[in-house]
C-alpha cells in the first residue's frame, strides 16, 4: 500500500531481469496488465539502454505508449544481499513532473506580480493596464523600451496573471549566450548530437517552457540564422532536438523583449520581417525613467526602504538637494542604474543623510543647465567610448581569432558579443 502511494512508478527484477513485482503508479503510467507482466523478461518493456545504464544516475528515454511517444526518466538501483546483486530497482518519474518539481524549486521567490511594478504616473499605469488586459491571452507579446526599464518584471508578471502561472515561466538572453550554443540551449540535443555533447543529452527551453511561458530576452540579438527555425517552432508547435528524430510537441506562450530598432533591422536585413510580425503582434512600450514623472520619488523611497531592510540599516533619509538631483537627472541606465545607486548609497552612508557629497560621482557633477544636452547625445558618447577601447585593445593584441578571444575575455563578455560590436563599429 505505501508503494502504492508513491509519485514514482517501480520496477522490481530478480538476477535473471523477470519482474517480480510493479506498483499500481508504473502499471498506470505505462498502461500495463499486471496480470500478465509478472515473470515476464523486463527486457520486452523497457530498452537495452535503461536495463544496462549505469546504477543511481537519471536517463529520459521516450516510449510508445498507446501509440504516442511519452518521455519518462528511469535510474536503475541495484538491490545487494551480502555484497551481492540479486536484482534490480527501476524508478519511473514522468519528464513533465520533473521539470515542475524543479521550476517550483528555481521560481519559489519569484511569484512577482504587477503589484511589484511599482509607480503611480499615468505613463505606467497605462502599460500595466495594457499588460494586464492581454496576460489571459496566448499571443505573442514583444516588450519594447530602453535597458534597465524592467522588461523582464513585466513580462514574470505577465506570465503570473496569466492562466499559465502555475506552469514554468523560462527566460533566456540570446546575447549572453555564444551563437554557436544557443541552437542547443533552445532546442535541446539528444546523446552523440555533437561533440562535447553531455552523454545523458539535454531538456532545451522550448520543451521546458512547455504549457507555461517561454521568455526570449534581447531577441534582437537572435543570431539571423537561428530565426526562421524560432519561426518554424511558432508556426507547428513543434520540433526536433539537435540530433533527435522524434518530433516533440509544446505549448507556450512566447514573450519577447529589445531595446535595439528591430524595424531598422528589418530594414538592413539583419532581422526576419516574417519572425517580426509573428513577434510583435502585441507590441508593449514601456517608458524610460525619465519619463515617469513623479515616479523617480516613489521609486527612490521605495528602493531606501528595501536596501535599509537588505542590510539592517534604518533611519536614512535624502536631503533635499539629493531629491531635486534625482528629480532632474537623466537615469540612462533607468531602474537599474537607481537602484544601484541607492544601494550604494545605503552602503556607504556614514550618517542618516544623505547628502549631495554623499552620491556617485556622476551625480555628484550632473549640471542642471546640461541636463538637455546630456539626454541627447548620451548615445553617441557611450558608441563612441566603446568603439575606441575596442581599437585600443585592438591594436595592442592584434586581429586574429585567437587575439579576439583574448579581448573578449578581458573586457568579461563572450566571443559572439564582441563580434556584434566589432562589427558594428566596422572594426572587423
């Protein structure tokens, strides 16, 4: 009976692979006859590669159950009587459970809602009220708007006023990751699919995002080949892993995000009009800092509150001349860059105000009288900051393939992201 009870299925063999006992959970999950699989070969139910895989580790293996293929993750568990195998133990757990099991593990602080966006201006309200009207809607949602405005809170929050919020939500940035990876961290890969390839294969984000919401950070930065496979997956439902043959079926909701001009993209050939359409079928804006009025006050009150709480402080407060800096300043680095401060800020603060002498440099020299000029070409001075460091570095350790991993590791950003940039800057 407390077999019986258990989430896994089991398995029992004796030395010679009869089986000699299944509980009620395997005989349901691969809709056996119990009946009639008693002292039966298990070598007729379950593959070679699960009866010889190597004792206590995990293996998904897909079977044809009722004519469909279902994935299930078996371990084998030798049974010893005095040192000695008299039989074996096969543990069967569904993909899917597993999979929840560790998304509740990884997603248990992370149940943010659109009560977490905080700000009160109109411009904000009208986003989270877009927001909110389409989370009940499978469409694909594209978020627009400049780094550190917090495009992916709006989208976890989405997800979690969504029908789909018991489900995964899974985020992946296409710019963090090497080009010649991301194929495999999307799709997945069976055993032998490359080389280097993990013997026991990999779960790819589509297939783990399945029934929940699949979350593709920086799209803009979706390697151009790469694009119309997304596509193929939107348009099916469907696909391959790398090195598989079995089509899998999925079910999520895509949401995408990108601070780049994805029309100026389209344009110059650098992105897909057709994956662009299907993207951007509800398009999102959500506003700069800057932008949000008297947010900048609730916002920074806010984040005080929480960096005291985070680092058992109390009883700061901002002079005033702090608040009119803060009011005025541009925030190019948006809800990012504040927060960042303030927990700066908190760490560093000797009293209990906090005064102008007290702020990051930047902030320390912002001129009011240039707060126009500083807005307009912030830009081009970062672009052209960049692109001289790059040529520096260039220049002191050459051009080679084996110069730009150098480079690329000094400057702490992977290989395909400096590409992109020496490209942009036309520093090939």
């Amino acid at each position: 009976l407390t077999i019986d009870n258990l989430d896994s299925g089991i398995i029992y063999t004796d030395i010679d692979n009869k089986i000699q006992f299944l509980n009620s959970v395997a005989i349901d999950k691969m809709k056996l006859i119990e009946g009639e699989i008693i002292d039966r070969d298990i070598v007729d139910y379950l593959p070679l590669s699960v009866i010889n895989m190597t004792a206590n580790i995990r293996k998904e293996v897909k079977l044809n159950i009722m004519e469909y293929k279902e994935s299930f993750i078996f371990s084998r568990i030798p049974i010893l009587v005095e040192n000695k195998i008299t039989g074996n133990l096969y543990t069967i757990h569904e993909s899917s459970k597993i999979i929840q099991d560790a998304y509740n593990i990884m997603n248990v602080n992370l149940n943010l809602d659109f009560n977490s966006i905080i700000g009160e201006s109109k411009e904000i309200v009208k986003v989270k009220d877009l927001a909110k009207n389409v989370a009940k809607s499978k469409s694909t949602i594209m978020l627009r708007g400049e780094s550190g405005t917090g495009k992916e809170l709006f989208a976890r929050a989405i997800h979690n006023e969504s029908p789909r919020r018991n489900e995964p939500f899974i985020a992946i940035n296409c710019a963090s990751i090497p080009e010649n990876l991301l194929e495999s961290e999307l799709f997945g890969y069976e055993e032998g699919a490359f080389t280097g390839a993990s013997k026991s294969g990999k779960i790819g984000k589509f297939e783990l995002a399945n029934n929940g919401t699949l979350f593709l950070d920086e799209i803009g930065d979706l390697p151009i080949h790469l694009q119309p496979k997304l596509l193929r997956v939107l348009q099916e439902e469907s696909f391959t892993k790398l090195g598989g043959k079995d089509l899998i079926s999925v079910n999520f909701r895509l949401i995408t995000a990108t601070n780049q001009n994805l029309e100026e993209m389209v344009e110059k050939g650098q992105f897909r009009d057709d994956l662009y359409y299907r993207l951007s079928v509800i398009p999102i804006e959500i506003p700069p800092l800057k932008d949000r009025g008297d947010d900048i006050n609730i916002l920074s009150d806010y984040g005080l509150q929480k960096y005291m709480r985070k680092l058992n402080k109390s009883n700061i407060v901002y002079s005033e001349e702090v608040k009119e800096i803060f009011r005025n300043y541009s925030w190019p680095g948006n809800i990012r860059e504040l927060e960042n401060c303030i927990e700066y800020l908190v760490n560093t603060i000797k009293g209990h105000v906090i005064m102008k002498s007290d702020l990051p440099k930047n902030l320390q020299n912002f001129d009011f009288d240039d707060k126009n000029k500083i807005n307009a070409s912030l830009k081009n001075i970062m672009d052209d900051y960049e692109s001289k460091v790059l040529q520096r570095l260039i220049e002191e350790h050459g051009n080679s393939a084996e110069s730009k991993v150098k480079i690329a590791e000094i400057l702490d950003i992977n290989l395909a992201t400096l590409y992109r940039k020496l490209n942009k800057y036309n520093l090939k």
